[in-house]
C-alpha cells in the first residue's frame, strides 16, 4: 500500500479518573483524505468509572456533524449521534470549533476483570488476547474521528493540523442523565 494511504494522527492525550481540566496547547494531529480530523484519548484502562468530557478546540472552528470511535486496534467503539445519549453538542461561533460533551458509562465490570488477578488479564506477549485464550477488545485509547465543516462549508484539508485543544473530564454521579446501558461491548 502506499504512504498516502495512511493517515498518521496525534500522540493520546491522556486522562485519569477525576475531576480535571487539560489545555493542551499546540496539539498536532492529522486530517485525513475525506476531512475527517482524528484526537486520541487514553488512559482510559485505568477509568472504570463513569465519566463526562467536554472538549473545543480554540483557533480551529470545526462544525461537528458527527463522530465515530474506533479504537486503536481498529475496532469500531461507537457511533455517536446526539440521539444516542452519549454525546451533546453546544454550537459556537467564531475561532471556537463546537463543544462536543461525551459520556462514557461505567466499565468497573471490565476492569475487575482486566487487571491483575483478574478472568480477562491481557497477554503481554500479544494484547489483542487474554491469558486465557480469548479475544481482547482494547478500551484504552480511543480515537475521536470527528467529521464536521467551517462556517463557510468547506472541510478540514488533509495533512497535518495544529489547535489548542481543552479537555474537562468529570467523575460521573449516579443517574447521570446521559446514561445508556451498553449492550455489545466485551464483558
């Protein structure tokens, strides 16, 4: 295959489990050949909580239109709509892209589960299988695939990009109006 066939996007920005706020001040990914803008979230192996992030990117005013998530092994995570309870979106005018709003439910099951001691330990010679001999699906780096527009229609050009990107992550409380109960993901 050739080079131009891929799409090389920016290093995770990685988060923990708690209440924080992260400005990420000249944040590089990339665009790929459709338009679509790529952000990596990681950490998220150690995140068995419910969590709400709320994130905009300063000096890029991109019109969120929609979002997909794979993860880094390829496998599709969701697909948000702002039907599906997981994602709300606050447009915004000027140098600001759109406040995108993600819920992520509780994995405190997977995490038993995955971390030492557990039934699914990972294999650290081959991660996509656990010990046991089953196949693993990675939850710890998620790649944001954001399709969207600027205000004068036209789309992200592919290559390179740089933005201010601000990320608020909070703890969920019980009840959280955006919960769904996930009914395909690995238990």
């Amino acid at each position: 295959m050739p080079k131009e066939s891929f799409t090389v996007i920016g290093m995770p920005v990685v988060v923990s489990e708690q209440n924080a706020t992260y400005a990420v001040s000249n944040y590089t990914t990339a665009v790929g050949s459709d338009g679509t803008l790529y952000i990596t979230l990681g950490g998220l192996n150690n995140v068995c909580q419910a969590m709400n992030f709320k994130s905009y990117l300063k000096n890029y005013p991109l019109r969120v239109d929609n979002v997909v998530i794979p993860n880094f092994q390829g496998f599709l995570i969701d697909s948000l709509t702002t039907e599906s309870g997981y994602l709300a979106l606050t447009p915004q005018q000027g140098a600001t892209s759109d406040i995108l709003y993600y819920y992520r439910h509780s994995f405190q099951q997977y995490c038993l589960e995955h971390q030492a001691g557990g039934s699914k330990v990972v294999d650290s010679a081959d991660p996509n299988w656990h010990l046991s001999g089953t196949p693993h699906t990675d939850y710890s780096v998620l790649i944001f695939a954001i399709g969207g527009h600027f205000d004068d229609g036209s789309v992200p050009q592919a290559g390179s990009v740089t933005f201010d990107l601000r990320l608020d992550t909070k703890v969920a409380t019980n009840g959280s109006a955006w919960w769904t109960p996930e009914t395909k993901e690995e238990k």
